[in-house]
C-alpha cells in the first residue's frame, strides 16, 4: 500500500489486492467512533464492500459484511461494547436520506458507525463532518508480467468538517 498526502485532510492511498483493501478498511476502525459518516464512492466492483468486511473486523462487528443491495441497509452490532456498523446501500435511495430515516432501521445513528456506499449527494446533510472515500481503478498501472493489473485501485480519503480538522489520516497507507 503506497500512499502520498493531497492537502490537510485527505491523502491517496494505493491498493493492489483485495486484501489490501480489506486492510484499509482494518486501519479505519480505529480512526472511527459513534456518530461518524463514512461515504464511500466507485464503480460497481470498485471494493467498497471488501473494504467495509475490513472496517467491520476491524470494529470487531457481528455478522458477514456483505452488500446491502438488496435490504438497502444492514446493521452489524458491535461484540465488544463499542459502536454499531450500519452498512448503507444508498444506490436506489432516490430521496436521499428521508428515505433511509423512513427504514426504521433498529439501532440509533448517531450512537454507531454509519457507511454509506453509493452515498454521494444523498447523504451530505446527515452529517456536517464525515469521511469520504472515492475508489478509482488505477488506470494503465501494468503488473510485473507486462499486463495491466486491473486489481490497483487509488483510495482518496477526505476528512470533511470540524470532526477530521486537522486529524492525520497518514497512518492509513502504512
């Protein structure tokens, strides 16, 4: 995983594999706490769930992370004492987050974690402060065989708000 600093706030962090983008996911739980947002953005197959599995093993959540596609949202309670893990499929949720209060989703959101893929433009003004992750492929990265190495994937993460002011987020690409 390499990484290289874009502004205060947000950093590029590179991913080869799929593992290395669970990884990711893992060094995220600890930067998190109830209430934060978390917005993940990238084309279908980008790795936004693989990297939630990681960020649920590494908030120590209960249950498979897998895509909430189809119920829209999941809730994975915490084994040991800290926050929930909601894990939001916000492509279908035209109405943005009226839509996703009206799921009566049994756990409270300001008392958890809540991830939200496809959330861009729909969840801003849940939160004034939340983390935003855009996956993009790595275009024409070419692997040591000489042929393009369609697992690379560039991370950026970007700390939005008071909440992320000033918050390295370094350790992330280690």
């Amino acid at each position: 995983m390499g990484m290289e600093a874009i502004g205060m706030e947000a950093i590029r962090v590179t991913v080869k594999t799929p593992e290395q983008m669970r990884e990711l996911g893992r060094r995220l739980a600890p930067l998190l706490r109830a209430g934060d947002l978390v917005v993940l953005s990238g084309d279908l197959g980008a790795g936004k769930t693989t990297l939630t599995r990681g960020l649920g093993e590494g908030m120590g959540v209960r249950g498979a992370v897998t895509s909430p596609t189809f119920v829209i949202a999941r809730v994975h309670p915490s084994l040991s004492g800290g926050p929930a893990l909601v894990h939001v499929d916000a492509y279908r949720l035209a109405g943005g987050l009226d839509e996703m209060e009206d799921l009566d989703l049994d756990v409270s959101l300001p008392e958890s974690v809540v991830v939200v893929e496809w959330g861009e433009g729909k969840v801003e003004e849940l939160s004034d402060d939340r983390l935003q992750l855009v996956i993009h492929r790595a275009v024409g990265e070419v692997a040591g065989n000489g042929q393009e190495d369609h697992d690379v994937r560039e991370v950026v993460v970007t700390g939005v708000g008071a909440r992320w002011a000033g918050k390295d987020l370094a350790g992330l690409g280690v």
